[in-house]
C-alpha cells in the first residue's frame, strides 16, 4: 500500500462503521450518504485485502482483521482529533455533524422537544440521536466513541471522564385520578398517606429489574416497608402501568408534571423524606475544549436551565 496516496478519511468511514455496525447510520454519524459510505468500504476491503465487514441480518459484522485494526485506527484518529480541536472554527450554521446522546426516557423527553426548537433554526445540519440502548459503562462507552455524551445521576467517574451538573430533580408519588383510593390522599399536591403508600402494589423504575430502590431505604428508616409489583426500565411505561392499574410509583417531579395531563395521573408528596438527586452530563476529557462538543454542552445547558 502506498500511504502517501492514502486518503484519511477512509479511516473515519472505517471508524464509524465499527462504532455503528450499519452503512446507513455510520453515513450519518460523519456526515455521508449510504452509497459514499459503501464505495469507500470498497476501498478499505481493496486496501486491507480482507471484507473488514460482513453484512448480516440488520448490521455490519467486523472480521477479525477489522477488529485487529480498530484500537490503533482509532487511537491515531483521537490523537489527529486532540490536535486540531483546539484550532478547528465550529459554526453551528453551517455545519454538518452528528452527535450520540446516551440517557434514559427521562431525558430524551425532558431536553429534546426544547433541544431542537432551538436548533432548527440556528443549526439545521447538526443531528443529535438520543439513545439508551448502548450497552457497557460509560466511560468505555466514551472511550470508544460510541456515544458523546451521557446522562446520568451524578457521581465521581474516573479520568479521562468528565461531568457537569446539569441539574437536580425531586420525587413525588404518582397515582391514577380513577383510583378508588386517591381520595384518601386529599388534595393533589398534598403529602400522600403513610399507611395507603405501604399497603398499594409499587411500580418501579430499574434498568435491570431490580426490586428494591432509594424508596426502601427512606422506608426502613420508619420502619415500614412497600410491596413492588412492577419492574420497568422506561418511565414512560410506568406512568402508563399506574394510569391503567390500581398501583402507585415514586416518579420524578419535572417529568410526572409533564406526563400527568396525558396519563390521568394525580400527583402527591412522598410520606417519606427523599433526597433529591443531582443529574450530570458526562464526556470524554479529549473533547474538553473540543468546539463542536463545547457548542452543545452550551445548548444543554440553556435547555437545563430554562428547566428550572
């Protein structure tokens, strides 16, 4: 292979296609069309004299020379990346860019609605993909370049990751408005009853089925217990089990006021002190001054703020 007449960007089709598995979506994410990203996967197999990736039922497969290849590609593209991102001029406008953001419903409901209400019209060639289907810990999954940024409560994360207080949320309690036994809780907006808060089947929020939560142990503290029902990792999906039911969830406060309307739910203080929690968004230190990555964060953050 004559490197002085190898065209670099090959290497971010190649990179974008580890990451995404898929022509279409690896296209997107640096801003090419299907068809270009296929021509120049046909380059990289004449290259490499290897497929690289394997077309199966709905992805990209990488051979084993494919992810022989990825760590050192993809070190020398964060190295040319740390270089130049310091000096690169980003301008929202006119630029064309893709970027992954990872957290659950929560979040996509809360900053995406305002999120593009404002990008539409100052940056209409910028995608942004909330997803929350990426698997592994976060900061690996910033490591590699599978997702930008990520949502999460906040907590001290090792180096090379970062994080920012985005902002802090509340509980309440949640409860169908056809509940038979909503009234005995008064007023929506009043402190939900003890003794009807342990004795109704609970809905609660986990990623991985758990059945026991923060509510427990505030619980435990007063000597009381609650009963969970219900295991959901979408909170959507919990406000819809308690409007359809006759059980109740510790949700949280800015999302149950938004979906209470929708759902016809009541919403009630919890009978017992929760703290509330502090949500962050989280990076990669090489994109610490980056200025595609520092223009969003700005935007999130305006979007956090009108929150408040």
């Amino acid at each position: 292979m004559n490197f002085a007449a190898f065209d670099l960007n090959l290497l971010r089709v190649f990179q974008a296609l580890m990451i995404e598995r898929h022509v279409t979506r690896a296209g997107q994410r640096i801003g090419l069309s299907q068809p270009a990203v296929s021509a120049a996967l046909n380059r990289l197999r004449a290259i490499f004299a290897d497929e690289l990736f394997i077309r199966t039922a709905g992805n990209m497969l990488p051979t084993p020379r494919a992810l022989e290849l990825a760590d050192p590609i993809g070190d020398a593209l964060r190295r040319i990346e740390q270089a130049v991102g310091s000096t690169v001029r980003f301008d929202p406008a006119t630029e064309r860019r893709d970027f992954a953001l990872l957290g659950i419903d929560y979040f996509s409901y809360l900053l995406a609605p305002p999120l593009f209400a404002e990008l539409q019209n100052t940056a209409p060639g910028i995608m942004v993909r909330f997803v929350d289907a990426r698997t592994g810990p976060i900061p690996q999954l910033l490591e590699e370049g599978r997702v930008d940024l990520a949502f999460e409560v906040m907590h001290e994360l090792p180096d090379p990751a970062r994080s920012q207080f985005l902002l802090q949320e509340r509980y309440v309690v949640i409860i169908a408005a056809d509940h038979p036994d909503a009234d005995v809780n008064g007023a929506p907006g009043s402190t939900f009853d003890l003794d009807l808060y342990c004795r109704l089947p609970h809905v609660l929020h986990s990623l991985v089925g758990g059945a026991t939560g923060n509510v427990d142990a505030a619980l435990a503290a007063v000597k009381r217990e609650r009963r969970v029902a219900l295991s959901l990792p979408h909170f959507f999906s919990i406000a819809g089990a308690v409007a359809k039911s006759r059980m109740i969830a510790t949700y949280p406060e800015r999302l149950a006021r938004s979906v209470a309307p929708l759902f016809g739910l009541r919403i009630h203080r919890p009978p017992v002190e929760l703290a509330p929690i502090s949500l962050a968004m989280i990076w990669h230190r090489r994109n610490d001054g980056e200025a595609g990555h520092v223009w969003l964060r700005q935007q999130l953050m305006k979007v956090a703020q009108g929150l408040a």
